[in-house]
C-alpha cells in the first residue's frame, strides 16, 4: 500500500454523470485512495446513486449537507474530512484517466514537489473528445498564480503535510472556490506542471450570458477582496490582471490537436 490520496468532490444534481466520474476513480491503477463526496442537497438521485458505490466499496464516503451551501462549503466538508497525506480534486462531472494517481503520485515524489497539476482535454457531455487539450506554464509561484487560475480542478493534487488543511471563504463565488485553494497553496510550495494528458474536462452546454460573465469578474474581485483580504483597489487590479492573462492562457495554452 502506498500513500493516501483524499479524492474530493462537491456534488448537486450531478447523476446524469456521476457514475462514469465514480468510476474513473475506482479504475484507478493507484489503489490507496478515499473519495469524499459531498452531497448538497441533490433534488435528483445523486445521493442513491452515490450509496450504490458506497456499499460496493468502503474507500467511497457519502457526505450530505444539511441545507444548500454551495460548491466551497462541500469542498470545505470534504477537506475537513480528508484523511490523506495527498489531496486530489475532481467534480461530479469530469473524468481521470487509469494511471493519472500512479503517473502524478511518481512526478511529484521523485521530484519532491508538493503541489502539481496536469495537462487535460475537453470532452463533450457524450464523453467525445472535442480537440481541446489546455497545458499551463512548468512552474508556477505566487507571482504567476496570482495572475491567473492556470490549473484545472480536476487535474490538481497536493501534499497536506506540506500546505495544510485548506478552507475556502464561502463568500467566494462557485466559479472561484477552487482557484481560492490554490491561492493559499502557493504560498506553501510552487506548483508544478506534468505535461501529460490525465484528466478530461466535460464542457456542458450551458450558454454564458453576459450576467454570467459579469458575475464571473465580480467572483474574482470578491476572491482577492474576502479570501486574500486586500484592500479594494489592489482586488480591482488582479480583477484586471486576471481579464488579460485570461485572454492570454486561450491563446498559448488552449491548443485544439491537429
């Protein structure tokens, strides 16, 4: 046995494609490993659903929030539940690939790094590939993470005896939780990239309204301003910052294959 990897996951409603997101878990060719599912009071039937893996297999533990709290009070619940040396994230809708455990676990502990990420791909809502692979720069400090949320969830792990036990300001936006955590593990340890496809990114077919998107800038203002306590002025500059690198990560790191 090797060492524990905590598998977090917040999830709402997310059965159409839970159980293929389970089940890349348990194909998994690393084998010590939790996934902490915290269910947010799902109106569909996520938490059945999630039960059928959990009596079939003890390393899954179902979680269920008492009232409606959102995607950062789920993740804070499976943080402070997390029993593992290494923390690892995917959403209720997204897929590893077999080895992405073993081949991230190997690049970390043979390099002694203590926070990676990988490169993954795009994958439509029948799990087809859509061409779109998103890489990231090799290394990341606190100067570089600040500019921009350059990993994907779904592709981060890091070492807890080394960051600690995170939590997120639930004030954050959904779209910004996550981006909060990394936030905070960068001050800890650089985080490093493992150019190797492990992971695949659904991308529902949700339009983006222009509220969205304004609500999405206003996230990350709310971000720089409650989770990292700056003043009002330096929070609307990273705002503005984190537009242009935005702009700039499409264009060198979101590749579509030939």
């Amino acid at each position: 046995m090797g060492e524990l990897v905590s598998v977090i996951m917040p999830n709402y409603n997310g059965e159409k494609f839970l159980a293929e997101t389970i089940e890349s878990v348990l194909a998994q060719t690393y084998s010590d490993w939790e996934l902490l599912i915290v269910d947010d009071c799902s109106t569909d039937g996520s938490v059945a659903l999630i039960q059928g893996f959990a009596e079939k297999d003890a390393r899954i533990r179902l979680f269920v929030q008492e009232k409606n709290s959102g995607a950062a009070a789920a993740r804070n619940r499976a943080l402070s539940e997390a029993q593992g040396k290494w923390i690892a994230f995917l959403d209720s809708d997204d897929i590893w690939l077999p080895e992405k455990l073993e081949k991230q676990l190997s690049f970390m502990t043979e390099n002694g790094y203590a926070f990676s990420y990988t490169k993954y791909e795009h994958v439509d809502e029948n799990t087809e590939p859509t061409g779109i692979v998103v890489t990231g720069p090799k290394k990341l400090g606190k100067h570089k993470m600040f500019r921009y949320c350059y990993p994907g969830c779904l592709t981060v792990m890091y070492d807890a005896e080394v960051v600690g036990v995170l939590q997120v300001d639930e004030r954050v936006g959904n779209g910004e939780n996550d981006y909060a955590l990394w936030l905070k593990a960068v001050k800890k340890a650089d985080c490093y990239y493992l150019g190797e496809t492990l992971a695949r990114y659904r991308v529902r077919k949700v339009s983006l309204s222009h509220g969205k998107k304004m609500r999405l800038i206003k996230n990350h203002y709310y971000l720089m301003r409650y989770s990292e306590n700056r003043g009002r002025f330096v929070s609307f500059y990273y705002m503005m910052i984190h537009l242009f690198f935005g702009v700039w990560k499409k264009i060198v790191y979101v590749k579509r294959k030939a």
